[in-house]
C-alpha cells in the first residue's frame, strides 16, 4: 500500500519521528514523508508513532490502496527519485 505521513511536533523534537519514519518512508518534505508500506510494517510504524508522541503533537497517515490510485504533481525536484537510488 501507498501511504503518506504528515506530523506536527515540538519544535526539537522533529528529529525523533522524522528517524523514526525514515525507516520505512521517503521523506520529501519537512514533515511529510510518502512511499510504498506492507500491512505489517504499517502496523508496526502506527504503534510506534503512538508511542512516540506527546501531548499537543499530532501525526495523520494516509492509506491508499495503491500508488496508482494517487495523482501525485512536484513542482520543481522530487525528492522521491534521489531517495531510490541509494
């Protein structure tokens, strides 16, 4: 599944779910990281986002079932197309 992940956090504590999320996603902008997830990952990730979080901090995951069922537009560089090629 395609899933998007966008999170708002105190201010020094951006690093601890942006690592966290980079383990599985493609960051591709500030607090926005997207990409391909099995079930099992995603479930996984979602506790872990749960246990990470403070009061006031918020996270939204956005499933979909597909990419294909995504119409995604960048302006400028994508950021997903260095990110694949490591």
């Amino acid at each position: 599944m395609y899933v998007i992940v966008v999170y708002d956090m105190e201010a020094d504590r951006t690093h601890l779910m942006l690592k966290l999320c980079r383990r599985y996603l493609v960051h591709v902008q500030n607090s926005v990281l997207e990409g391909e997830i099995s079930e099992g990952d995603l479930a996984t990730l979602k506790g872990e986002i749960e246990d990470l979080l403070q009061e006031r901090e918020s996270v939204m995951v956005y499933e979909l079932s597909s990419d294909r069922l995504l119409n995604r537009t960048v302006y400028g560089d994508d950021p997903t197309e260095d990110s694949r090629f490591l």
